[in-house]
C-alpha cells in the first residue's frame, strides 16, 4: 500500500456500464479489475515523467455506443438467416456486431477509445448446434456471403474481424458442453464454444459432473484462460503457461469435425497412425479458414494438485539463467510445467511489484552479486506424479545451484504470480485510462539464436524513447522456447502504436524468430507470414482453402496471409490519414 501522505490514483473500479464503449475495452469480465500497486505506478511515473497530475483525470469512455452501422445485406437474405437459427439467436443492432469482430488487442481498444467502428458483420447468429452451422455455411455458401466465427473473444491478432461484413457465427451461446468421457482412452469430446474454467471445472469434478471413476484435467492454461474457449486455442495453435509439461494444443487434440462449405471433414480418434499426412495438424491452426469447428476430442491428464512442487530462484545474469534452463530441458529426466524465466528488466519490475526494491533484502541481494538490470528471476513448477513432481524438482534444483542461484521458493514467489497469473490483462485498462499503453508479442526460437533474437528485438524496442521493455522466457522445449516481449510506452495516438507494433514485428522476422508461437496470425500478422514460412507453404495453404472453401467465403480480409489488401500487404494496414 502506498504511504497516507502519498497520492495513489483512484483506479476505476465500477462495471462496465451496459452497451457503452468500456464494456467493449474491457478484457473479458465487465466487473473485473486488478489496479497497478505502487511499485508499479511509481516506476511507469518515473520512467515515463508523470506527475500526480497526469493521474487526476481518467479516460473511462463510459458513453453509451450510439452510433448505428445499417447492415448491408438484403433484407431477405437477414430473414432467411434469422430463420436458420430462430429469431432469439440472430442479433443485427451494431453494439453485438462491434462486440464479435472486435477483439482483445490494443489496436482494438484504442479503436473503441477513439470511438472508431467499422468491419462489422451485418449478423451475429449462434448456432445451437451442428445442424444449425451446416445449414448456415451452406447458405452462405450459396449466396457467396462471407462467414466469420467466434468463441471466447479473447483474439489478439484481428482474428475474427469482419473485414468482409457478412454473417459471425457465436459458438459461445450455446454449442458449450462437454460430449462425452472416455475413460478409458482418457479422452474427453467437447463443443468449441466451451469456456477453459467450465471445462477445467467440470473434469476436476468428473466423478460428480460426468460419473467418472478419476479427476482429470487437460492442462491447458493460456493468460487468457477465464475468457478463451476450446475452439479457440485449436483454430489458433494456442499454447498455456503449463505447457512445458502437458504441451501445446496439437500435442492435446486427437479428432476434431469441421463442418466446411463442401460438406463435413472429421479426422480419426486414434492416438497415431501412419495412414499419409496428419489431417489434424493440417486442421489445428486454420483459423477458420477451411471451416467451422464443431467437436473436437482432446487428450485428458490425472488431476493431482496436492503432487504440485513450487519453486523460484534469481540467477546472476541473463547468459548464466539461460545455460540453466537449457540443462534442465535437455536433461532427460522430466519437464517441469511451468517454466518461466524473466529477463533483467522484467526482473527489476517484478521486484518492485513484489516490493523488493529497495528494502533491506534489495540490499542484501546486490552485495552478494544480484545486481539491478543483471539478474534474472525465475519460476517454475513441476507435477504429476507424485515422485516425477519430486524428482524434477531435485534435478532441476542441483543444475540451478551449480549456476549460483540464489532460492526465493520460501518467499513464494511463484504462488503470488499464480495466484495472479490471468488477472494480469486488466492492468492494461488503468493505466490506458491515463495514456499509457501496455502491449505484448511472441516468437518462437531456438537455444543457439535466443539470445540474439532477444538483443535485436530488445534493442528496436528501446530505441524508443522512455520505452519500458520486459521479456521472458516461457513455453520451453529441449530445441528451444518462446520469448515473450511486453512492452509498455505512454501514448494514445493508432499511428504511433502502430509504426512500434509493426517495427517490432520487422524486428523479431529479420533476427530469425517465427512471428508467432501460440497467438496465432490473423489479419494482423499475416503480411509477414509469407517471409516466415516461405512461398511453397503458403501455396499449400491456398491450394487446401481452394479445396474446402471454393468461394472464399470463410474468415476473408487476410487471415493466415489469404487474400490480403494492398495496404497490408505493405505493412500500413490500420494505418489513420
């Protein structure tokens, strides 16, 4: 808590009134807030040289969204879509077509705060099940009208946005339930538009929720887990912070149905085969390019939180922290699942979050060698098994040490981040609401260019001015990992937004890096995919969307680097005159 004599800004903490532009700002939970603590709010006023004064008067954009965007599409086709699914499924009024095709990125808050709305669909239908989508995609079809999809919200690429108008699909409404169990396969078959914490809630009580003999889970954890659902992490390629040991989402599925313009596509439900191509891994990451989602059978896992081992250190340096991580991922003996190294200055930030900064134990980490800016914080936890969570623990402990770590496990460090870990977006809310804006991009890399990607990347990003820059290893695998960049500058401009977003981007392409390890490409990413995986592969990606969608009705607008504009195909896509 800040001192009584120190001023503290007074964060907003009222709901997001209904219909107004802030209950489309906010991430997910129109009554959810968590507000920088001091540490934080003294670092953004020094680093960026605010005084109290600049705190003293928010921009909440509570105004209610007044402004009506008519459909487009005749009325006869908007009555013959609403006929599809019932007329209490089928909303055409602007505040539901603004809420699907816009997401959670910055680029869209800051759309909604300059009360900017454009590339609507010009109806939200939710289907209530999978004969409803079969008979809106053939319609659609027909008509040639485009057809977007949506789940949980929660995309940061411009995923979803309905650059074409046309027809959003909900998947939220109501196609949310689990299927089936089986137990003995240890599968679980769900609809895509069931939320993480209902799927995670009703597995950890299967015998109850399911009549199931165990507790299970499917480990899936992203940042935006309370506000993301199944289909969504499939269509993207997602990936969640415990994912070192349970892994990514392809590592989870093992059969999905589409349902696609030319007709059904369901994939086998055996664990492998070697019957030609993965038709999954083809399907897992088309961002709804190739067609809808329907089911989708994942892997389960025992759920055993009382075998969890937590644990955290502080290295040195960056150089000696990586040496450690790498050992532990190739030692052969286990993963942990969480699995998260900060940088030096993500460290420094978290230690004033934490309230270390400047106190007594401040001072006797830096005399014995963990010095501000040097040292890197790490985290970590393993599971399972009772004896696999323990013996990871002690393997990755006597590599730590040989390193010269300095433990922060009694601290419990990393219970406070857990406890943390998917209220942490919010922040973004409070601190846009007096101009400064915080942000995120990942990459995929290998150990031998990790740390050059993190130098050059690093480097562009701090070559703006007063430009806060936090990195962390995460997603670790034995050939290599994800960085992950935050980024936090004071500004409110698009453009200016925009020249550091797509620079950033330049950045992490040009040293060598994947654009993306589990947010996906959207439309946002797409004008660099092409020089990323090259131009064989995105001619395989346009022969398979010639094959399911002849028309080009699914997800257009340059989703996956698929018919894009001249102006994102030169980078300026969004760009303001």
């Amino acid at each position: 808590m800040a001192h009584k004599d120190q001023f503290y800004p007074r964060w907003c903490e009222e709901e997001a009134p209904a219909g107004s532009y802030r209950s489309l700002i906010k991430y997910g939970d129109p009554r959810g807030f968590k507000h920088p603590n001091p540490g934080m709010f003294h670092l953004i006023k020094e680093n960026f040289g605010m005084s109290d004064d600049d705190f003293k008067a928010p921009s909440l954009c509570t105004e209610k969204i007044d402004i009506e965007v008519p459909p487009k599409l005749p009325a006869a086709q908007m009555e013959a879509l609403k006929n599809l699914v019932g007329a209490e499924n089928s909303f055409s009024d602007t505040y539901n077509r603004t809420r699907t095709s816009y997401g959670s990125s910055i680029y869209d808050v800051l759309r909604l705060r300059n009360k900017i709305i454009e590339n609507l669909p010009d109806v939200v239908l939710c289907p209530r099940n999978r004969k409803d989508v079969q008979a809106v995609v053939r319609f659609c079809d027909e008509n040639r009208i485009p057809l977007y999809v949506v789940g949980g919200n929660s995309s940061v690429t411009r995923g979803k946005e309905a650059v074409k108008g046309g027809v959003c699909l909900d998947m939220n409404v109501h196609m949310n339930k689990v299927i089936s169990i089986n137990e003995n396969n240890q599968t679980v078959t769900v609809e895509p538009g069931i939320m993480g914490p209902d799927l995670e809630r009703i597995l950890n009580d299967a015998p109850a929720a399911l009549k199931a003999r165990k507790r299970y889970t499917v480990g899936h954890f992203p940042q935006s887990f309370e506000h993301s659902c199944v289909g969504g992490w499939v269509v993207t390629r997602g990936a969640g912070q415990n994912s070192t040991y349970y892994g990514k989402i392809e590592d989870m599925v093992i059969s999905q149905e589409y349902v696609t313009p030319i007709g059904d596509f369901k994939t086998l439900e055996f664990p492998r085969s070697a019957t030609g191509p993965d038709f999954d891994q083809i399907m897992i990451g088309s961002e709804g390019t190739f067609g809808i989602l329907v089911s989708c059978t994942l892997r389960l896992c025992r759920y055993m939180p009382e075998n969890r081992r937590r644990f955290s250190y502080l290295f040195k340096t960056w150089e000696g922290a990586l040496a450690a991580c790498r050992e532990v991922m190739q030692g052969e003996f286990g993963f942990p699942s969480v699995f998260r190294l900060s940088d030096p200055e993500e460290t420094d930030v978290a230690l004033r979050m934490y309230h270390v900064h400047g106190t007594p134990v401040d001072t006797v980490l830096r005399a014995l060698g963990y010095k501000p800016m040097q040292r890197c914080m790490f985290i970590g936890m393993s599971e399972g098994d009772r004896d696999y969570a323990r013996l990871v623990e002690k393997k990755l402990h006597r590599i730590f040490k040989k390193y010269g770590v300095f433990s922060l496990t009694a601290a419990k460090v990393t219970q406070s981040w857990e406890k943390s870990r998917f209220t942490d977006p919010f922040m973004r809310e409070d601190l846009m609401d007096y101009g400064v804006l915080i942000d995120t991009l990942e990459c995929g890399v290998t150990w031998d260019n990790l740390a050059q990607v993190h130098a050059d990347v690093r480097a562009f990003i701090k070559s703006r001015p007063k430009t806060i820059c936090m990195t962390h290893l995460s997603h670790a695998y034995p050939q290599g990992g994800n960085l992950y960049f935050i980024f936090v500058a004071r500004m409110k401009e698009i453009n200016e937004y925009l020249e550091l977003q797509y620079g950033i981007l330049d950045a992490i392409q040009k040293a060598g890096a994947t654009m993306s390890h589990h947010h996906g490409i959207g439309k946002q990413t797409a004008p660099w995919l092409e020089g990323q995986i090259g131009k064989a592969q995105i001619d395989v990606i346009r022969v398979l969307r010639d094959h399911f969608d002849p028309h080009h009705i699914m997800n257009p607008g340059g989703t996956l680097g698929l018919d894009m504009s001249e102006e994102q195909m030169a980078k300026r896509w969004g760009f303001r005159k």
